[in-house]
C-alpha cells in the first residue's frame, strides 16, 4: 500500500470505549498495539517483539572491572572415581 493512502471507516461504540475496524489493508502485526493523540490524529503504533541481540545492544557498557577467579576446572566426581 502505498504511503498517504486514506480510506473511510466507521467509529462504533464497543461498551464504554469508541473504536474503529482497521481495514485489511492497514492491518498491523501482532495483537498489541501504542496509541497516542497529536492534535485532532490518533497514531497507532505497532508494538515490536525485541529479540536478545536487539536488548543487549541498546546496553551501555559496564564502567567497572570485574574481578579476577581461577578458571582451573573443578576435578571429576562421581560414582567411579
């Protein structure tokens, strides 16, 4: 869909709340959504999943040291040693 497109819709009363059907065309993914008003608009927003890589890159770094530990491997245990 090109970008500017507009269609008509219909406002309906859903108990308390106002609501619009989204037409297929502006479809959004996923079930959850951020809405905000600016001015007379109402912009829906999808809410994106972020992945792992995506969290651990919005990290700032660690501004500290971490301590140093021996990295010896613990000697076997078990039933037959």
């Amino acid at each position: 869909m090109a970008a500017g497109s507009a269609r008509e819709v219909r406002l309906f009363r859903n108990n308390r709340n106002q609501a619009v059907r989204i037409p297929v065309e502006f479809e959004l993914p996923g079930d959850r959504a951020i809405i905000r008003k600016e001015g007379d608009r109402l912009i829906i927003e999808p809410i994106r999943k972020s992945s792992l890589l995506e969290l651990l890159a919005s990290w700032e770094p660690l501004d500290e040291d971490l301590p140093e530990f021996d990295d010896t491997p613990a000697p076997p245990e078990g039933p037959f040693d």
